[in-house]
C-alpha cells in the first residue's frame, strides 16, 4: 500500500514540474534535462552488453592530489573496461560534501570511472563539465523501469549516496543486485518518516545501503532504535574536509583584494531579498566600509533589487574591467561591490572581516556557514537555523551569531569591530571548530579500502 502511493507521488511530482516549466526556468531546466536522457547516458557510458569485467585495481600509494581541472568527458563511448563508481547528489550542496570523497577515490584509484549525478538543476547546471568525473548526468525519474535500464546501461561497481534523496526504485534496485552502496554524511531527525509508524516503505529503503556514514550520535541512536546497528558508523560531515582543501589551494582574486583595500570588510554570501533588507541600511550608513553581496540568485531583476536597497554599487563583472589605478568619480564613493556570477563564493569569504550566511529567514534556513568559518571568520545569519547541526555547534562555540532584526545585526557588527580583543577571540573560535571536525572522508575510503569495494 505504502508503494502504491509513493508511486503516486512519484506521478503527481512529474505532472506538477510540467505544469510549473510553463513559467519557471528551474522547472523547465529540470524537465528538458531529462528528455532522452537514458538513450544519452547509454551513448557516453555505453551499452551494458559491451562492457567488460571489471580490471583489477590497486589503491595508489601516493599523497591525496585532486584531479586536474577542465571539462567534464561526455563524448560517445561504447564500452569502459574499469570499475565504475556512481555518486548521487541532490544539489550543489551535496555535491560539495561529496565532492572530497570523489576526489579523494580518483587519486586513490586512478584507474576507475566516474560518474556523477544530480537531481537538481542548481546542482548540475553549476557541475555539468566538472572535470573530476567522466560523466555528469541528471538523474532520471524515480520509477522501477528508469532504475532497471540506468543499472543496465551503467553497472556501477560502487554507489556513493550523499546526505540523503532516498529514491525506492533505484535503492531497492541496487540492493537485489548486490551492488555496495553507501550513504555518507546522512543526517536523521525524529520527525523524519523512517521514525513513524508509517515509516515501514522508508525504512526498506534504508536497508538498501550496505553502510551508512552519519554525521551525529544522535542520528546513529535513532537508526539504532528501527534496528540499524551493525551497520552505521560516526564520522561527521565531509563538507569539513571539503572547505578545509579550498583553504590549502586558495587562490586570490586580485579584483576583490584591490577592492577591499584596508578597509573593514562584510562578505554577505548565499543571500535572500530578506538578508539584503537587513543589511542595506548598515552598508548605506557606514561609507567607511566595504560589503560584498553574492546572491544566492543572480538573474537580472534580482541584482537590480540589490541596487535599488544599496545605494554605493558597483558589479563584479565592472569591477573586473577597470584599468589597474583608475578610478571614475562616482566609483570612489562606491563601498558595495555585487557578485553578478556563480563560482567565487567560498575564495570571497578570505577577504572579509566579518561574514554573513543568507538563508536564515526563510523556511529552509541558512547556507553553508562553514565556508566562512574554515577561514577564522566571524559568522553571522538569520534565526532559521537549528536543523542545520555545524551552524548550531559554531553558535555554541562561540564562532557565530544567530540575528532577528536589523538592529541586532548592526549591534553584532558594532561589537565585533569595536573592540578587537574579542574579535580575534570570535576568529579563533570559528577556525578551531571547523579545523577540528576534518577527517571524515579518511574514513570512508578506509571503509572502502577495507572491505575491498574496489579491488578482488
């Protein structure tokens, strides 16, 4: 009964984004994305009658080094003769947390095939030619059918499942093929229907996993409690390891660093209409400063919203083009410089002195407070933010402070800039807790390593 109206549900998503993509570009993104994809994913990753057995592989020896950057391979292939490993993402997001745990089995295992899909278009639009992987798909619909002919086509030797999207057919699937398949940095909560006394189909789709890899005690003593014992281990959130190697490897932005100069710096990341109202007045109030808007949204009547709340703009894609040591009249009193492009998020948060996280007024809550934080930054956000556990931790550490008001936003930043002693005592704290929590992608490829899921 339980399957009937998943299946239903199934159904109901499909005919709702059809309706929707007559006026949203994401829905419509997502819908054409999917038109003919099994006949492509057949094209690139090839028939599975004309794959070969797996070669045998060795794990690689040397230091962890990420893969070369540069186009994604999704030129036709009719066969691959290596291991295959699939990753499914939902989002960009996930992607971020899986990404540590791709790089890091590419290095390991240089001989192995990647491929990589999303459920979203904000997740693939952004990833589809990342070069760590050989190919980058959406991943077809949910249904028992599309989860036979995807397994057919691919074949994979190895599933990586990140965070969560808990699909029946394609679990199930994987699970009566025998095929490993891994969860890694889930996140469970009570009020979650694996927990509830409907949560029968849910909880069947859990069993698919061959191991799952939680962030938190509390989402192993909930697993423990529907009879998940023997498989679960604790071992945090990749997304640690993940910023901690955007660190390592920064490379600056000339462009932001002339702009910031000397002056002290708000980086507002990931930000919603609601963080941009919050924060227009403050930046229009204090010319002695400098403030980064990078939106979580950049078309082109949201970025015209952002410079009707700040008075001072100028945009990066400006900014970029001016002659080094020229300044016009009316850009020497600009003190707001717009991110109009996608990709520069997590280097930006280098140059600030203080940072803000968007997502904290609205219902799905604050982004992702660790990319500020990995670099000794102060952290602030909106008060929607308690399901998301790192952005807990660092308020409980001391690295981040939680705001309802624009009155409570000026008074932290006041604080902050004011007196310097505890300023760096924030800085301190904010680093510490990010630098502490790293390793959990060590974990994984040691559980991998382990039980040979990649060698015989």
């Amino acid at each position: 009964m339980h399957l009937f109206f998943y299946t239903i549900f199934c159904r109901l998503y499909l005919l709702g984004i059809r309706v929707v993509a007559l006026w949203n570009p994401k829905a419509k993104l997502w819908l054409n994305g999917r038109k003919g994809l099994l006949g492509r994913i057949q094209s690139a990753v090839g028939p599975a009658k004309g794959r070969e057995q797996s070669a045998i592989l060795a794990p690689n020896p040397g230091p962890t080094v990420s893969p070369n950057s540069g186009e994604a391979k999704d030129s036709p292939l009719t066969t691959h003769h290596s291991p295959l490993v699939w990753m499914h993402c939902a989002s960009l997001g996930e992607f971020e947390q899986g990404r540590p745990v791709l790089e890091a089995l590419r290095d390991k295992y240089p001989g192995i095939k990647i491929l990589l899909t999303f459920f979203s278009p904000s997740g693939y639009e952004v990833r589809k030619n990342y070069g760590g992987a050989d190919f980058v798909f959406y991943l077809p619909m949910d249904s028992k059918a599309n989860a036979r002919r995807f397994l057919d086509i691919v074949q994979p030797d190895l599933v990586i499942w990140i965070k969560y999207e808990y699909w029946y057919h394609y679990l199930t699937a994987l699970k009566k093929r025998k095929i490993p398949t891994l969860l890694v940095s889930g996140i469970f909560r009570p009020d979650q229907p694996f927990f509830k006394w409907y949560g029968r189909l849910h909880q069947y789709i859990l069993e698919s996993f061959t191991h799952l890899f939680v962030q938190t005690p509390a989402s192993k003593d909930l697993l423990a409690g529907i009879g998940f014992t023997n498989n679960v281990t604790v071992n945090g959130d990749t997304r640690f390891d993940r910023v901690a190697a955007i660190v390592e490897k920064f490379v600056p932005l000339p462009a932001i660093e002339a702009f910031c100069g000397k002056y002290p710096t708000v980086v507002a990341g990931s930000t919603w209409p609601e963080d941009e109202e919050e924060l227009d007045h403050y930046a229009n109030t204090h010319p002695d400063m400098r403030f980064i808007i990078a939106p979580h949204e950049i078309h082109e009547s949201h970025l015209k919203e952002i410079e009707k709340l700040f008075k001072h703009t100028i945009r990066y894609s400006v900014l970029q083009k001016r002659v080094p040591g020229t300044v016009s009249r009316e850009q020497q009193h600009t003190n707001t410089l717009i991110i109009d492009n996608i990709g520069m998020l997590s280097r930006l948060y280098k140059y600030a002195t203080i940072t803000y996280i968007g997502g904290g007024f609205g219902d799905d809550g604050v982004h992702n407070v660790l990319e500020a934080a990995v670099y000794r930054k102060p952290v602030v956000f909106g008060p929607v933010y308690e399901k998301y556990i790192e952005a807990a931790e660092l308020v409980d550490e001391g690295g981040a402070f939680p705001i309802k008001t624009a009155l409570e936003l000026e008074k932290v930043l006041n604080d902050l800039l004011a007196d310097e002693s505890a300023y760096k005592k924030v800085c301190q704290q904010a680093g510490q807790y990010v630098h502490s929590k790293t390793g959990a992608t060590d974990a994984v490829l040691q559980f991998i390593q382990e039980n040979r899921l990649l060698t015989s």
